[in-house]
C-alpha cells in the first residue's frame, strides 16, 4: 500500500507510525524517504509542529531523561581508601556500564571508580576491593564474586565514582539471586 492512499486520513504522528510499520526490515530507506515528491500534498499538510514530533520519535532512545544522576546509598562501615587498581578481584559476577554526565548524556574518560564488596564468607577484605579507571568512551568492567551475605543486608556492591569537574558519587548496587552479571551506569552530577 502506498503512503499516499492513506495519508489524508491520518495524523501526522500516526502516519509516521504506519509508515514505520509498513516498511519492511530489509529495506534500507529510513521511513521519512518514503513520503515522496508525489506525496507533497500530503506531506504539505504536516505542520512544523508534527515534523518536530516525528523527528523526536525517530531518534536514538538516549536522552536527558536516560542520564538521571545516579542515586546515591550508604558508605557503609568497611571504605578503606587505597584499594589496589585492578578491575578483578575473584570470579563468577561480571558488572560493567558507562561513567556519564548528567549534562548531556556524555561519556566521562578517565572517571576513578571503586568497587568493595563482602567476600563469599560474609567478610569485608583487602581481597575483595578495586580501583580502576573508565575507558576512553566512559566504559567500565568489574569482575568479582556474587556479594556474600552481611549480617541481615541483601547482597551489595559499593560502589564510588570521582571525576574532576564532577559530584563525588558513593552509591550500591544490589544483584539478584542468581544473576552473573549485570550493566550498572554511574551518571555524575557536574560541580
């Protein structure tokens, strides 16, 4: 069916969404090339308005509202500042995700990020604490064990982030049973 045939009894908005829908996975025309030159009237009747509501729909799901600064949580009675810079500290739990700003969604080179966490005996140990840096495009990866049990608290990991510029950021992340690995993004809020 051609866009032209319906376009005159739809919304703007709803025809992009049919247009989007009609358009097959192989073709590799974006959906607003399908409104052709022999559509202008219909296209003409799309306000400025609707454009800017269409473009907004047909973007990248990345936005202000994704780069909410990061909650920050508890200390906690075990920081030991120091801790050795290596990204591993036991296996079987993978966390990985991006330092970003607040401002802008943007990648935070560089970004220190620390990570301590109870070992498998419910202990806090030097074993089981890291520093390491944010790569190029904000990007972070730490191994560990799942989070052993302490006292009557659901597993954790502590987790800070410093960045000049930035909101020093101590905040936990809480994995659930059974789970192996997970994508935590640390959002900083600039100073």
């Amino acid at each position: 069916m051609r866009a032209a045939s319906v376009t005159g009894y739809l919304s703007p908005v709803l025809l992009a969404l049919f247009l989007a829908g009609c358009s097959s996975e192989d073709s590799e025309q974006p959906v607003a090339e399908l409104i052709t030159a022999d559509d202008e009237t219909s296209a003409s009747a799309a306000s400025p308005a609707a454009e800017e509501s269409f473009e907004a729909t047909s973007k990248p799901a990345a936005s202000a509202a994704d780069c909410q600064p990061t909650q920050p949580d508890m200390l906690g009675p075990y920081y030991v500042p120091g801790a050795p810079a290596r990204n591993s500290v036991d296996t079987g739990y993978v966390m990985s995700g991006e330092v970003l700003s607040a401002e802008g969604c943007e990648p935070i080179p560089g970004a220190q990020i620390e990570v301590w966490l109870a070992g498998p005996w419910d202990d806090y140990d030097d074993a089981h604490r890291a520093t390491m840096l944010a790569g190029e495009q904000g990007e972070y990866r730490s191994q560990s064990n799942f989070p052993g049990p302490y006292e009557n608290r659901p597993p954790h990991i502590h987790v800070g982030a410093t960045a000049p510029g930035f909101r020093e950021l101590i905040t936990q992340y809480y994995p659930e049973a059974g789970q192996t690995e997970a994508t935590f993004d640390l959002v900083l809020e600039p100073l």
